[in-house]
C-alpha cells in the first residue's frame, strides 16, 4: 500500500485512494509547517500509480525539487521526494503498492488497514464491523448480519466511530488490488475438505484447488465450518434444490457451539482470516447471509466431509 514518510521525524502515513495533505484538520498527510496551506496538495491512486497535484497553495509543492503547477498532475515514483511549502515539509513515497481499505479512529486518529483483503473493527478480539474485497476487487461491509458496500469516507460504530477509506474498484474486476494473481484460489473453484475423528474430537481442514492440496493447522474456528458443511450437504441428499441447502439460524448455531455472538463473530473473522492467508479470495463469500431472518450458510456447495 502507499506509505508517505516524514524525512526529518520518520512518521509514516498510509495514504487512501485520495489523500490530502496540509495543516488543516481531517488532511491525512497532517503538515505542521505554517508556510503549508489549509488544504495544500492532493496524493491520489490513479489506477496504476501514485500522483499528486497542488491545490493552489501559498508556496507550492515540488517533487523531486521542481516545483510543480496547481493544474498539474505529476506522477510520483517510488522513493521521490515531495515537499509541501518549506523545508520542514519534505517527505519520501517509502511505498508505492495500491491502496487498500482502511479506518480512522475519530477520537484518536489510529489507522486500521486491511489486511488479506480483511478489515475489522474495532479489533480482532471483537470484529463488530467486517470489511472485505468481492471477485471485482470492490469493498464490501458486514454489519448487524447485513452485507452492503462500503462507502468511501463513510462513518461506522464501533466502539468508538470510524471514518472509512475506500479504494476504487480494481481495474478490470479480475483480481482484487490487495492479492497477487499468481497466489489466487477462488472460493468457487476451491474444495473444502474436512477430515474428521470418529470420535468427532479433531477436525483437519484442507483446500483442493487445482489438484493441489492445501492443508491448514487446526483451529476451533474448523469446527463451525463444518457444521455448516454438513447442513449443506444434509440438505443436498434430502433433495432440496441448490437455493434452500443449508440455511442455518444464527440462534440455533449459537445454542449448538455453546457460543455468543461476540465469540461467534471471532471464529468466522479467524476462518476467513486463515483462508485469505492461505491465498483465497473472496473470503467474505465464506458465509452467506439471508436478510431480515437471521440465517446464515456456508457461501460454497463445494465441500467434503471424510471421517477416520
């Protein structure tokens, strides 16, 4: 992701698809200097690179030490200096990788950044708010059981409020801009194979894809997986069609693990996070949910359960 360094402090600021830069409150790129403007330069994704434009300010941006134009859009490379106003303003572009969801604690200014195509909020030990990238690479959020897309600048609750950042869709819709193309299984082309004890007291949890097995280390996340497999799979053999197989009540999931919702939310944001490390995308399509009823079930049909 882009990360903008402070030469003479070390500071580091993750930028967002579009990021301010100057002394005025909500800027990203916070300018201490007063020979920097309210509102001074712009540093924005272009879709392949980082560029930036001076918003008409006082004493100019330069990049690379020559000052640029206020209707100007100039390209900035890897490691290029760019400096705001003054002297004390001169920062380095550290990193040019696109941009990636994040947050912005309102209170505090804390940045949250997704990670594996993953965000969560306020923590992981208790993810309220879940964002995540679909096939096309657009951000989507789960909240209160419901799945909509994520709004660029958008204000979230949770624990606290939260600004969101939202990158652009991927160009193209094909692969997500936080993954390698060649590290890609997609959920619907993957198998979930799950190998299960007699005595049902270990689950093994692996990906087929491509004829290549992957196996995963044990987690007690595995075992909400599975009950989830199995409702799809009991479904399928009673007949019933591909729509209406598997659809659990949250509440009677709940009952069944032993769990409450707050741990319930933890071992989903644990299975998708393991599942995105592995090298799948679309792990929020890991669970499907049905609006208004509470219900939940396994987002692929394409599993298998073995038992020794």
């Amino acid at each position: 992701m882009g990360v903008l360094k402070h030469q003479a402090s070390g500071r580091r600021v993750t930028l967002a698809a579009r990021s301010l830069a100057g002394r005025a409150e909500g800027c990203a790129v916070r300018l201490a200097s007063r020979r920097a403007s309210g509102e001074h330069a712009v540093l924005f994704w272009d879709g392949d690179r980082w560029s930036t434009r001076d918003l008409g300010s006082r004493n100019g941006t330069t990049v690379d030490g020559r000052r640029i134009a206020t209707s100007e859009r100039v390209p900035v490379a890897p490691g290029a200096e760019l400096c705001f106003g003054d002297d004390a303003e001169r920062w380095t572009l550290e990193d040019d990788g696109p941009p990636t969801a994040s947050a912005r604690a309102a209170a505090t200014g804390e940045v949250r950044t997704a990670a594996h195509g993953l965000l969560v909020l306020p923590d992981a030990s208790d993810p309220r708010v879940t964002l995540f990238e679909d096939r096309d690479g657009r951000w989507l959020m789960e909240l209160d059981g419901d799945v909509r897309s994520a709004v660029d600048h958008e204000r979230v609750e949770a624990e606290g409020a939260w600004i969101l950042r939202i990158p652009p869709a991927a160009q193209g819709g094909a692969v997500p801009t936080t993954h390698a193309a060649d590290s890609v299984k997609l959920m619907n082309d993957a198998v979930l194979r799950f190998e299960v004890s007699r005595d049902e007291e270990h689950v093994a949890l692996s990906i087929v894809h491509g004829g290549q097995l992957t196996s995963l280390s044990g987690r007690t996340h595995h075992e909400l997986l599975l009950v989830l497999a199995r409702a799809r799979l009991r479904d399928k053999e009673n007949g019933a069609p591909p729509a209406e197989q598997g659809w659990v009540y949250v509440d009677d999931l709940l009952d069944m693990l032993k769990l409450d919702l707050k741990h319930f939310n933890v071992k989903l944001f644990r299975a998708r996070q393991q599942l995105a490390q592995a090298g799948v995308i679309e792990v929020g399509a890991l669970v499907e949910r049905r609006q208004m009823t509470r219900q939940i079930r396994l987002g692929t049909a394409a599993v298998e359960v073995i038992r020794h």
